[in-house]
C-alpha cells in the first residue's frame, strides 16, 4: 500500500503512520519541520516501510500546496491512502477578540484542508481508486462556548467531507472523516487529563481500522458518539447556557 | 498529577514534562531553577520512588528509532521505546535483546537507568552489558555522548545510576541474533532449597534459568520450588506475526479487597500452584511473551495487591552465604506470616563496573508484600540479614530502604557521588529515593 500523511508529525499521524509502517507500505510525509520528518522517517523505516520520502511544507502556505501533492504523487505512484492529520488547538480567549489570529487558526484547521482536498479529488478522480481520510474532531458537532472557533473549522471540514463523499462514490474513493475526542498528545499538553482521555495510539489503530472498513464517519473512540448524541439533543435554550 | 511508582507505594503529586524532542527536552533542564528538582520517568515501572520527584520528565515522546544495522546487530533508538516495541521490530529479522527482564512495558531509558537484568544474567549479564553508547541530556542542558570510550565515568554512573546524572535521549543497544523466538522450557522440581540449589548449579550453562518458590512452606518443605530452564527453540520458526497480537488479557479492573491477602490464601495458592507444577509435563515450547513476560498477561496485576499498593523486595547475596541467608528470609517471612504470590530465586553472574548497579554474584530473590504497617519492621530484619551476608536491594524495587543500610551495600556510592557532583552540582536530578538514601540534598 502506498499512504501519504499530511501533517505527519502530529501524535495521531506519527502513531497512524507507524502502523502503516509496520504493514509494510510505503510512505510520504508531509510536515512544516524538517528534522521532525527526519526523525520519523527513519523511525519509520526501521519499522518496516518499504520506502519512506517526505517533502517539507508549512500547511498555511496555499500556493504551494499542488506542487507539494505532485511531488508526492510522483514520489508514490499512485496512492491508496491519503491522510490529512495537522492542526491546533487555538487559545478561544485569544482568538475570539483577535480576527487575524482567528483567521489563521481556521486557515489552519478549515481552509488549508479544503485546499488539499481540492488538490486531492482531482488525482483520486484520475486514479479512480483510494480513500481520503481527514482528522476533524467531536468539537465541530456543535459549537462549544470553550471552543467555537476551532470548532466551526473543523465542522467546515465535516461538511466539506460529506458532500465530497458522494461526489467520490462514482470514482470508487471512499471519503472517512475520523472525529477524535480528547486525545493526550503534546497539543493538549496543557489540560488536566481524565478518564475520557484517550492515547494517540488508540486513535491510530480506529484510523487504519475503519479506513480498511470503508468507514464514513467514525468517532474515535466509539463511545464519542453517545457522548456526541446527548450533547447534540440539550435543547439549544439551555445549551447557550452551558459553559463545557 | 498523582504519581506512583508500579508498586502503588509511596504515592506523590508531581508536576509531569512531556518533552516533544530532544530540543524541547535541553530547553526544559535549562530554564531548571536551582530550587526545583526533576527526574525522569519512562513507563512507571520501577516499583518504589525512584521515579518520582516534584517534576516527571516523561520520555513519553523520545520513542523513535533511530537506526538499525542489521550486519553489526547495533539499534539506536529513542529512550522512551519500550523493549516490546524492539522485539516486535527485531523478532521478525532473527534479532533479539540480549537481556530482557520480566515485563516488556519497561522503556530504554527505564532499562539503562535501573541496568535490568533477565533470566539468563548469570551468562549474559545485565541490560547495560549490552549498550554501546548513550546521549543525555546533563543538568547543564548540554547533550552529550558517552559510552565506554568516551566519557567513560559518566557512562558507568548513569548506567544504573537510577536516573541522577542526567536524562537519557537515545542508546545504541547490540542485539543478539537467534534461531527463534520459542523458547524450549524445562521444569524441574525441587522439594527444598537445597534441592533447588543444586538443580541451578548443575544447569549453570543453561541459556534462562530462574526459580518459582512457595515461600510459605516450612521445615522439610522450606523452599520449595519449581526451577525454568530454557533454550531458543531451534524447531519452530521465528514469529513473524507480531502485528497487531499485542496481548490485552481482561486485566484487573480494580483493587482486590486487601482482607482476602492473607497468610491463608497465599499458602493456599503457593500450595496448590506447586502442586499443579509438580504434575505437570516437564517440557514444553513457549512462545517468547509467554516465556519471558507471563505477567503482561494481565495488565495492572499491580492491583492484586490491594488499595495502598505492595512492595518488591529483592536482595542478592553472595553464594559463599546464600543459602544459609535465603533459608533466615524465608524462615522470618514464615513467622510472622506474611508471604507472595510470586517468589522468584535466581543467580547472577558477575557484577560489572557500574557504579550503582544492583547484580553481582550469587543469588537474588524476589518477593511482593502487601503494603501495610506491620510489614516495615519485618523489612527491616530482613535487611539486617541481607547485610550480615554481605547482600544489597534492588534500587529499582525498593521504597523505604534508609540511607545506611544503602551506604553499607553499594560501596561504589562515594565514587557515585563525585561524579554526580562533577556533572549536576546544583541537584537538578534527585528522585524521593535518592534524597532518602542520601544521594541528593
């Protein structure tokens, strides 16, 4: 199999890719720092990958965006598997009185995906065959007092997919959208962790699952998705209310 | 956070780092104030305090591998891999760690920093026999290589050095190559101590050997045990299969009541497990989880022991006098009715140049106790006899050894401390176990 990861460095892709590694695949990996992607390359390959490349892209950088997609498509072949994993996680306080720090975190989140995307269907078209899977998160359910403008990137992301997803079928590409919930890894360094936390290498192992599965949407762990039902049924007169 | 060592005694709060690399690591221990003291911590499983202080540096994130050389049988590899990550990546190319100790979960860094040893210590020596090379990171944030040519000293004081001279990075292990991993068991039983001596002594050159013993039984009986032999079967082919195998038993979802750990049960089960063991057939081919790490079976088997923990106590005496020591341990333990599921005896071959490391020559045995009050006196006659027979504990496995008893048994300290004193003058690195013994502060 060849997989290309986008934002490889992340803890969910890192663990996501290792997996993929161990099956044999080859690899391509996308991330903004060099001797990050080094690393993992290396780690990668004494893991098993058959072949492992990377090219270095800051994701903020639109304009660069197909000619990094070429490369990796040249560098791979055809590709089975494409799996976009970058993100932040802004401070909402910061960003919610500051437009130009909100725009850069849903360019970040919500934009520069849909970029890819764009990029993507198009050589998954060609190739007809694939599947695309996206990281967004159970924020973009619905928009949470504590974090809304994260939230509304990453649900701009889930309805993109959607769409995308039936655009695709004809084209024999599965489209996955993979709604991690809290995930201990060094972007949620700074919260208290409790017993709905959940290890990056979990989330990693639901990823390979359900893309083998031909999933659609899938909440990872699964019991998000119960989580995700009763916050989505509080009517909206007390959820305005709420501050969670 | 609440910290805990894998033992569940003593329990601290601490302030957990989880550096991403390398960078963020050196850029942490830099901005260490004087005041403020740090350890690192790879996967909790040394049992006391060892790893615990105000601060946790978790090598959580330094879990890459770095390179493999298949020719030379060298890996170099984060600190925070954990030795079952290795063996899932070397099994399948006919490698395998030359020493392994009794559980997979325990990361490089772990493995280094206590120098772990496995079944087969008394051909192979400890982990440490087997590192080549070690970066970490000292108090002064500076990264640094050392090994047995270069910055030798520091190389001796941190392998096995629990941790105080610094936060190790990466190492480059050698690797063994073998013919597969099933292991070839044989049982043999023992009806005393002196029986199972003299089965240990007859197969010295067997490549695993350790020894289940029934620490409760008494007189004639006193020390019985069923000693493991194995061998690399050289019948079966290597496991190639170690994708997505790792093994999740049903676990222990909580606490056992401590009541139902008492002087009862425990006979009861020693009693019965040694008769089970006695009937059975004596050999048998293992897979090598089930060889090497039958405990991983279960996760969180550290719960049997009750709500407020347990306590590993391992000792080592030299064989001139080990029998007549292991016989008083076992007499004591009997006496005041106390006593373990797993009681392990084992021997060690020489010890190395480490400055702090735990194994030399002659037997070690292993006990868990349930925590409670009366149990510290009796550790404590216990430690006077380890002593008088010119033994030592475990760093990694002891909670509330005191500094004399220490000072006493690692006659390496005084060169330990200069230099860690040379290297970290501030005390950036001290863990609760080392202020106790008098190591930092």
């Amino acid at each position: 199999m060849r997989v290309l990861i986008i934002g490889a460095t992340s803890a969910i892709a890192k663990a996501s890719a290792r997996i993929y590694a161990e099956l044999g695949c080859s690899l391509h990996l996308i991330a903004r720092r060099e001797d990050q992607l080094e690393l993992l390359a290396s780690d990668l390959l004494v893991r098993g990958a058959s072949k492992v490349s990377y090219s270095v892209l800051d994701l903020n950088n639109f304009a660069e965006h197909e000619k990094t997609l070429d490369t990796a498509f040249t560098e791979l072949g055809d590709v089975d598997i494409a799996l976009i994993c970058h993100g932040s996680l802004p401070d909402q306080e910061k960003v919610e009185k500051n437009f130009k720090q909100a725009q850069k975190e849903i360019n970040t989140n919500g934009i520069s995906i849909i970029s890819l995307l764009t990029e993507l269907a198009t050589k998954f078209i060609e190739q007809q065959q694939g599947t695309i899977a996206v990281i967004t998160s159970v924020a973009g359910d619905r928009g949470r007092q504590p974090n809304f403008v994260y939230g509304a990137a990453k649900s701009l992301v889930s309805t993109y997919l959607q769409g995308l997803r039936g655009k695709m079928l004809t084209h024999n590409v599965n489209i996955v959208d993979i709604r991690p919930g809290l995930v201990d890894s060094p972007m949620t360094a700074q919260f208290p962790k409790g017993p709905l936390w959940s290890s990056p290498e979990r989330i990693a192992q639901k990823i390979v699952k359900s893309i083998r599965r031909g999933s659609h949407t899938v909440y990872a762990p699964g019991y998000w998705r119960v989580i995700m039902f009763v916050v989505s049924v509080i009517p909206e007169f007390v959820f305005k209310r709420l501050n969670f | 956070m609440e910290a805990m060592g894998w033992g569940r005694y003593p329990k601290t709060t601490a302030k957990l780092i989880q550096p991403a690399d390398s960078q963020a690591l050196q850029k942490f221990i830099s901005s260490q104030k004087k005041s403020a003291s740090c350890i690192s911590r790879g996967s909790g499983r040394s049992y006391g305090d060892s790893a615990l202080s105000e601060q946790l540096v978790s090598s959580r994130f330094l879990d890459n591998f770095l390179e493999l050389d298949e020719q030379q049988k060298v890996l170099r590899c984060g600190a925070g891999v954990k030795l079952g990550d290795i063996l899932s990546v070397c099994i399948p190319r006919g490698l395998f760690l030359p020493v392994l100790p009794g559980t997979n979960a325990v990361s490089v860094g772990g493995a280094i920093a206590a120098d772990v040893h496995g079944k087969n210590h008394h051909l192979d020596g400890s982990f440490c026999t087997h590192v080549k090379k070690i970066n970490l990171v000292l108090a002064s944030g500076e990264l640094v290589t050392c090994s047995e040519q270069e910055n030798a000293e520091l190389f001796r004081a941190t392998c096995g050095g629990m941790g105080l001279t610094g936060v190790i990075v990466d190492a480059s292990l050698s690797l063994d190559s073998i013919s597969s991993s099933y292991i070839d068991q044989r049982s043999l039983v023992a009806n005393n101590l002196r029986e199972c001596f003299e089965h240990i002594e007859d197969n010295a050159n067997s490549k695993y050997s350790v020894a289940w013993l029934d620490c409760l039984a008494t007189d004639k009986n006193l020390g019985r045990s069923v000693l493991y032999l194995g061998e690399h079967s050289a019948s079966k082919n290597r496991k190639t299969d170690t994708m997505y195998r790792e093994r999740s038993g049903l676990g222990i979802p909580f606490y056992t009541p401590s009541f139902l750990l008492n002087k009862t049960t425990m006979s009861l089960f020693n009693a019965s497990y040694f008769g089970v063991q006695k009937r059975k057939k004596s050999a048998a081919t293992l897979d090598c989880d089930n060889y090497f790490f039958p405990l991983d079976s279960i996760p969180n088997w550290n719960r049997l022991y009750g709500s407020k923990g347990f306590l590993q106590y391992q000792f080592v005496i030299p064989s001139d006098g080990a029998f007549e020591g292991i016989t008083s341990v076992l007499e004591k333990i009997s006496e005041k009715g106390k006593g373990s599921f797993l009681t392990v005896l084992k021997k060690f071959g020489e010890a190395n140049e480490n400055l702090l490391s735990f194994p030399k020559s002659g037997y070690t045995l292993t006990l868990d106790f349930k925590n409670e009050l009366a149990l510290f006196p009796l550790l404590e006659e216990l430690d006077r006899i380890v002593l008088a027979h010119d033994g030592r504990l475990y760093l990694a496995k002891d909670a509330r050894m005191s500094e004399e008893v220490f000072k006493a048994s690692y006659p390496n300290w005084e060169r330990f401390m200069t230099i860690k004193n040379k290297y970290d003058p501030g005390n950036c690195f001290a863990s609760l176990q080392s202020n106790r013994l008098g190591l930092t502060q």
